[in-house]
C-alpha cells in the first residue's frame, strides 16, 4: 500500500529521458522484496530495468541506496530514477553519418550537427541521430531492445555536444548525474540586445504555453511549470546583439530560448521566441540587409552546446569535452566582429 500524494507522480526533466518516482510506504505494508515492491507500482517497468536502476545507485531507501532484494518497511520512503520511460516508436537503423569525438565500451559523446533532430517523434520518424546511433550500435554488434540509450537530448536547430550511453547501467548512472546536476553543460548563444551586467542568473519556472504547446513560457511565481535556473556571462558586446556563455543547472525543454527571450533577450534567428525580426539597430537599409545576410549564414536559433563535462560511469574520472562553433553561427559572429569594427559608436 501507498499513501495517495503527490510524491507518488513521476517527474521527469531532460525533456522526458527519466523518470523520478518518489513512494512513502503505508505503516500497514508488509515486508516484502523492493523490486517486487516496484514492479506493483510502476506502470511498465520491467525486473531488468529495476536491477539496472539498483545496480546504478539509483533506488534510494531513506536516501540510501539498497539493492533488489532489500525488503520494503513501513513507513520507508522510496526514491528511483528510471533512465527512460516506454519507447512508443521502433526505432529503424539507418546509415546516417554521425560525428563521434569519443567513444569507449560504456559510452559516446557525438557532435551534432543543426537541423538532425534527436529521437524519433511525431513528423519525425526517421532520418533522427537515434536512427543513425542505432545503426552505429548494429555495427558495432551491440544488442539491444532498447538502446540507444540518450541521457540528454538537444533542440533540432541547436548544434553541439550530446552524451549517449551504450548500455543501460551506464544510462542510469550518467541519467543520475543528470538530475542531481551534477554534470557540466556551457552553450554558447548569439542574443538580441546588450546587458547591463557582465553575469547573471535567470529563474522561473518553465512549462507549456497553453495556447501553442510548441512554445515554453516561463512562470516567475511558480504556479505552472518546473524549475529552471540558468547562467549566463557576457563573452562579447555588439551593443545591438551580444555573445553570452549560458550555464545549465537544470534541464528543461527550451530552457535557454524561453529563459532569454523572458528577459528580453531572444536568441538571434530564433523564430519560436520572436528572434527573427529585427529587434535592436538602426533604420538604415544598409543595416536591415546585413541583419538578413546573417540570417541567411545561420537560418537557425544561433545556440550550440560547447561543452560538455561529466563524471564516467565506470572509471569516476571526470571527462570534459568542448566543440568549436559551427560553420554557420562562426560566419554570423564573424560578420558582427566586422561590423561593430566598421561602426564602433553605432549603438551611441
């Protein structure tokens, strides 16, 4: 038996990769084995999947991690994190090139380019980077009913370093470093506007607009939504756009899209969040067709995720990646580089 609370929903994050229950346990339940315990209580979740949860650390008893057979007491209060929920789609193989920058026995961190999107969905089947991770894993002759394994995901139109486990313990290892945030993400953004401060931080809850599910809204009172919390410090001033490093401590869908144009900062080209317009500059014609020549360099949020650190899932040494900037955000950042050169009082 479990008390009827809210801790008993799932609350997911990393754009629904885990799931985190939370259970406290009736005064009247018997003893019994805490996989056992699960399986009743947990729609669709498999044995193997429980023990791979366990054998990561990641079932909790009185914050305590126990394995499988630990048996269930009144009152205990019970945590998991599962890596994935249910794949609703069969995932086609499909020799799509990739770019790997590391790959070993438990794990591969892949540079993705704009435009792929990630896992197969709604109007995008096939032709995703799970698609291509699958045909990589058939490859390299790793079975699995369930792999790839994602622990993180990253917008269709932003560019950069994503982490995918090859097995389910790494997964579940590497989803906990997830959400205990614990792992290092740094992006690099091109926004409208200049700041008035070199650092900062951006709060407020982040969940759908309820007009337009495609867009996420942020909530400063907390009423809807999930927590987010994101950095930012000012790499480079265009006064009419700025260069920002943005610092994930949480992992919510368009985080840092919604997060900057909530303050008045969209992402430049960033058509979902009103960065596609011409939002700060002069009236010159001069100026309205530079500002569509660098739209047409990067027909794209300009965001990428530039570095990527976390603790190994096997070995606990600590692994830094970092990606330079892409063909099409480097061309547009050096256009700004020339024009503010060319007018450095254009903001004046």
């Amino acid at each position: 038996m479990v008390e009827e609370t809210e801790e008993n929903i799932p609350q997911t994050e990393e754009n629904d990769l885990y799931e985190h229950y939370r259970f406290l346990v009736d005064k009247g339940q018997a003893l019994l084995r805490i996989d056992k315990f699960l399986l009743g209580k947990i729609p669709n979740i498999s044995r193997n999947k429980i023990q791979s949860a366990s054998h990561a650390g990641n079932i909790l008893v009185n914050n305590i991690p126990v394995k499988p057979n630990y048996r269930v007491h009144p009152l205990d209060t019970i945590s998991i994190v599962l890596a994935y929920p249910p794949r609703e789609t069969e995932i086609i193989p499909e020799n799509i090139p990739i770019q790997v920058v590391y790959e070993d026995d438990d794990l591969m961190v892949v540079n993705k380019e704009a435009g792929m999107v990630v896992h197969p969905a709604h109007g995008n089947y096939t032709g995703t980077l799970v698609n291509a991770l699958a045909f990589k894993f058939q490859e390299e002759g790793i079975i699995s009913e369930t792999g790839p394994y994602l622990v993180h995901r990253i917008d269709k139109d932003t560019s950069g370093l994503l982490l995918v486990a090859k097995n389910e313990i790494a997964q579940s290892i590497l989803a906990r470093g997830f959400f205990e945030h614990k792992v290092d993400r740094k992006y690099l953004a091109l926004v409208w506007g200049d700041f008035t401060q070199e650092e900062g931080t951006i709060t407020g809850h982040i969940g759908r607009n309820i007009r337009d599910r495609l867009v996420m809204d942020v909530f400063e009172d907390g009423s809807q939504g999930k927590e987010a919390i994101t950095h930012y410090k000012v790499v480079k001033r265009y006064h009419y756009v700025t260069l920002v490093e943005c610092i994930l401590e949480t992992g919510r869908t368009h985080q840092i899209r919604a997060h900057m144009q909530h303050i008045g900062h969209p992402l430049f080209n960033d058509a979902r969040y009103g960065g596609d317009q011409i939002l700060k500059g002069t009236t010159f014609t001069k100026y309205k067709q530079f500002i569509q020549n660098c739209f047409e360099l990067c027909p794209r949020q300009a965001l990428h995720a530039q570095t990527l650190g976390f603790k190994h899932p096997s070995s606990g040494k600590e692994m830094l990646f970092k990606s330079e900037l892409p063909k099409d955000m480097k061309s547009v950042v050096e256009k700004w580089d020339n024009y503010f050169k060319s007018n450095p009082l254009s903001a004046e």
